[in-house]
C-alpha cells in the first residue's frame, strides 16, 4: 500500500477549477492512478506539477473523486456527477459544493473555531487542527511572525514574510479558510498583532485572519444537525490520520483509525477510554493511554465531533471512515486461503500438496512474501508446467522469462512474466502496465534471439485478479497497440490447475497446445485450460 497524504490540501487555491478536475474522470471514464490523473489535470487546467497534484487531492478530499489504496488509484463518485450536472455558478453547484466542504472534516473544525473564538490568524487555526506540532503539520508560530515582521527593515522583506513564513499546518489552516471565503461563510478581516519578550514589545499585521459570517453560522448549524441522525456525515480517510514524513505513520493511522472504528460500533454511547485501549491491545497495537488521549486530541482538531465526558468517550455524529482492511479482514482473507488450499488439494493428485499450499500463501501474502512467490512461480512454471527459462526480478527486470521449444521453430513461444502477491486481488494500474511495456521493449528481442523462439507473449501471475474485463480490455489494447503483443493474467489457481492438467498427461506437444491461453487478453480461468486440455 503506497503513503499517500489524502484530506490536506496546500495549493489548489479555486474551487471553481474543481469541474475540470473531475471532467478529467469523467472523460476517462476509468479509474486514474496518481501518475495520469495529475499529468491530465495538469494539462486540463494548464498547472505545474505541484499544483496539479493539490487539486486532486481537493477533489478527493470534497468527495468528488474516490481513491482506492488496493491499486493506488482515483475514480468518480456520484457527487462529481451530480457537480459536472450541475450548471456553473448555480444553486445546484453552490449546493454541492457545500456537501463537500461539510463533509470535510478540517472545513467543519475552522468553522467550529471561528464560531467559538472570533476573530482569528492563520497561527491560531493551525494550534487547533489536525495533528498540530507532528511532522507534516509544523506550526511557524504567531510570536515568531511578529518578531520577525516587526524587525524586517523594509515593507518589501514584510511582505516576503507574510507570504511566506509559515509552517505546513498554518498552510493548511489559510488554504482551507480561502475555501469557506469563497462560500461566503468566512471573511478576511486583517489583524494587529502585539507580543512582548523581554520588555520589548513587537508588533506586526497580517492579513491571514479570519472572522465568520452569518451565512458561515448557518452553514456550521447544518453540519451540527439537531441531533446525530441528522448531522451531515463526515468523510474520514486511513491517510487523513497521519501525515507519511512522519515517523511510525503507518502504526499512528492504523490506531486513530481503529479508534475511531471502536466509536462507530458504539452509535454514540459513552465508551470507557480503557475499553478504547483493549480494543487496541485486542487488534495488536498494546498502546499507552497518553498516546490515546494524544490521538483524540488530534482527531477532534481534524474536524470529528469527539466528546469527553470524564474518563468516557463518545463519538457524536455519523463518519464514513475508508481504511483498509484490519483484524475482521484478515481473519477472512485466512479463511479464504484456507478453504481455497483445501478444494485444491482436495482435488489435485500429481502435484505436491506441501507445494501447493505454499505458493498459494505467498501469493496472499502481498510485499511480506513477493519476492518467494516470484520463486515459486517460476519454480511452478519450470519444474511442473515444463517450460525453460530463467529466473531475474532485478530492478526494471519482469520476475522470470520462458520459452518452449517446438519441433518448429515457428511453433516455439516465449513468456515475459511478472509474479504479483496481492492480497485484496491485483488489480491493473497504468504504472504496473507501464511496467510491462518496458519489460516486453527491454527483454522480447533478447527473449526471442537468444532463446531461438518466433514470438512472446506476456503474463501476469498473481492471486486473484479484480479487473473487470473492460478494464483489462483497455490496458491489453494499450500494450498491444504500442508493441503489437498481446498478454493474459493467470491467477494462482488457474495456475496450478494448468500444472495438474499438464502433469497429468503425457501429450509431447501439450506446450503448444496451450499457448492461445497466454494470448488471450483476458482472466484464465480453469474453464478455459478444460476447453483446451479436456
């Protein structure tokens, strides 16, 4: 699973730009992986690559496209629908753009504050939202700016420091709040600031602060709901808990979000903070109860509607929380791969069940084993199936290579292999098809010279694949339109089933005969090899 920061937006500055953004997806009509959705929102708004990069993000985080960290990819979701059906400047899209923004946690927080507080600075947001002081959300702090302003010798190097002293939280805190102006729930309003060190006194005004408006109470009223049924539902992703600079972020998102999953089984009862920390314990993260109380903090700051009450927490309104899958999910991925072990063996007598039990293990295992079942596979291949070939996975390399040798060298093929261990299924991204581009552009020549075979095809082996067939229609003609070769994906049962088959005949040319499943641009699936192998 790639780190990606999801829910934290820096430099997509307009929210009116946001129809092209989606426009985007919609032309596609695919999912996007990270590479293609910021080159073609880039193009679409005529951005640089940090920019373009921002306004995805944006997109995702008002819920008009959806992300999926399975196969790091981006696609649209009914309200970026409803926003491109919308017409410019209307109502319709005013409403939908206040959909997004109150069910954007961070959005909600700086209104919660403004409503609370008054009048405040981009430093005084940024001390209260998110995971204020961690790596990914620095405070530049509100004394520093002061100083440092009312030192600076001229209007010009005053200027450079308001534009660009700040820290990434207080980034945050101003680009957010450039949001709410643009509805017309927040206004800037400059401040004169003061602060004495020393018995010095320094002085400085910036115009990063912000007050509500009436239509800003309105819109936070609505969001509050009058009671948790009727509170605006709030989306909270797995890459929203933690920024990636920081230290142990995976082990930080994974206990904020099992944290917020223990509230949610709770509907709004009050839950013991010791009950919190079994949870934890209970799910393999033995937790402190400082780390925990440290946890709450910042998940109010981020926007979620957490009460104290005591030593008792409650979770106060409704979250749509996308995390990946935890203990209930492995739990069932090991039943899977269990049942699925024992209908193999059940049923398979020419291959050795020890084996077969492993490399099924490993193609679950995602990155924790990939690099064992790029072996099997090969192994499976070699050994069992008969092919030649040998083993490589370097660095810009595919796993293995395979060739047969016919009686005729215009019947001998080769294979260009890339063993993938997903265990949620693999799914095809434009990065893992690029990848094979490059592999079939690096090796098919070299494949087809020094193995002295009369074309190649390529293969995906993997655990179970999730594309549907369009999808695998649309990245197998991309492949063969640039270079005129065409490829299959095999899952690992039908993989071992091949090998059953295989061994279990004493047919001389049975390579051969199997050859149109390698080029068949779809899922192999047992069905198919029984059509040809009988």
């Amino acid at each position: 699973m790639r780190s990606r920061t999801l829910g934290w937006i820096q430099d997509a500055g307009e929210l009116n730009k946001l129809r092209k953004v989606v426009e985007v997806f919609k032309l596609s009509d695919r999912p996007l992986d990270i590479v293609e959705s910021q080159k073609l929102v880039g193009i679409s708004l005529d951005i640089g690559r940090w920019a373009d990069n921002t306004y995805v993000r944006l997109a995702e985080a008002l819920g008009f496209i959806e992300y999926n960290r399975e196969t790091d990819d981006f696609s649209l979701t009914e309200l970026g629908i409803d926003l491109l059906n919308s017409e410019p400047n209307s109502m319709a899209e005013r409403t939908i753009f206040e959909k997004g923004l109150l069910s954007y946690p961070p959005a909600c927080r700086i209104l919660e504050l403004l409503v609370n507080y008054g009048h405040l600075t981009k430093f005084d947001i940024a001390k209260n939202l998110g995971f204020s002081g961690e790596r990914g959300f620095t405070l530049y702090g509100k004394e520093n700016f002061i100083k440092e302003y009312h030192l600076a010798p001229n209007k010009s190097a005053k200027n450079k420091i308001i534009s660009y002293k700040e820290g990434t939280a207080d980034k945050y805190a101003r680009m957010i709040a450039h949001y709410l102006i643009q509805m017309g729930w927040v206004e800037s309003v400059e401040m004169d600031l003061k602060y004495e060190e020393a018995g010095a006194v320094y002085s400085a005004r910036t115009p990063h602060a912000y007050r509500i408006t009436d239509q800003g109470r309105k819109a936070y009223r609505r969001a509050l709901g009058a009671s948790i049924q009727n509170k605006v539902t709030k989306n909270v992703s797995f890459e929203m808990l933690a920024s990636g600079k920081m230290a142990g972020y995976k082990i930080l998102r994974k206990r904020r979000s099992l944290i917020l999953t223990h509230l949610l089984k709770k509907k709004g009862k009050e839950v013991p903070l010791n009950e919190i920390l079994l949870f934890l314990e209970h799910n393999g993260l033995k937790s402190k109860e400082e780390e925990v109380e440290n946890d709450l903090r910042g998940l109010i700051n981020t926007g979620i509607l957490i009460q104290r009450v005591s030593n008792f927490v409650i979770l106060k309104e409704k979250i749509n929380l996308n995390i990946p899958t935890f203990a209930e999910e492995i739990v069932k991925l090991g039943e899977k791969i269990k049942k699925l072990i024992v209908n193999l063996k059940s049923t398979l007598v020419n291959i050795d069940s020890q084996f077969i039990e492993q490399i099924i293990q490993e193609a679950y295992s995602g990155k924790l084993k990939a690099r064992d079942f790029e072996k099997s596979v090969h192994r499976l291949y070699t050994e069992i199936i008969g092919f030649e070939g040998i083993p490589l996975g370097g660095p810009d390399e595919p796993d293995s290579l395979f060739w047969y040798h016919a009686k005729t060298k215009k019947d001998s093929y080769g294979l260009i292999v890339d063993a993938k261990a997903y265990s949620g299924g693999f799914t095809i991204t434009s990065s893992i098809q690029r990848a094979m581009v490059s592999y079939i552009h690096n090796f098919k020549s070299k494949l087809e010279k020094n193995h002295n075979v009369n074309r190649s095809h390529y293969l995906w082996v993997t655990s179970e694949s999730k594309d549907t067939q369009k999808r695998l229609d649309y990245h197998t003609q991309q492949i063969e339109g640039i270079l005129k070769v065409k490829g299959a994906v095999m899952p690992i049962d039908s993989s071992i089933f091949l090998a059953e088959k295989i061994k279990g005949s004493n047919r001389e040319d049975i390579l051969m005969e199997i050859e149109p499943l390698f080029y068949s641009k779809t899922i192999v699936v047992p069905k198919m090899i029984k059509q040809i192998l009988g």
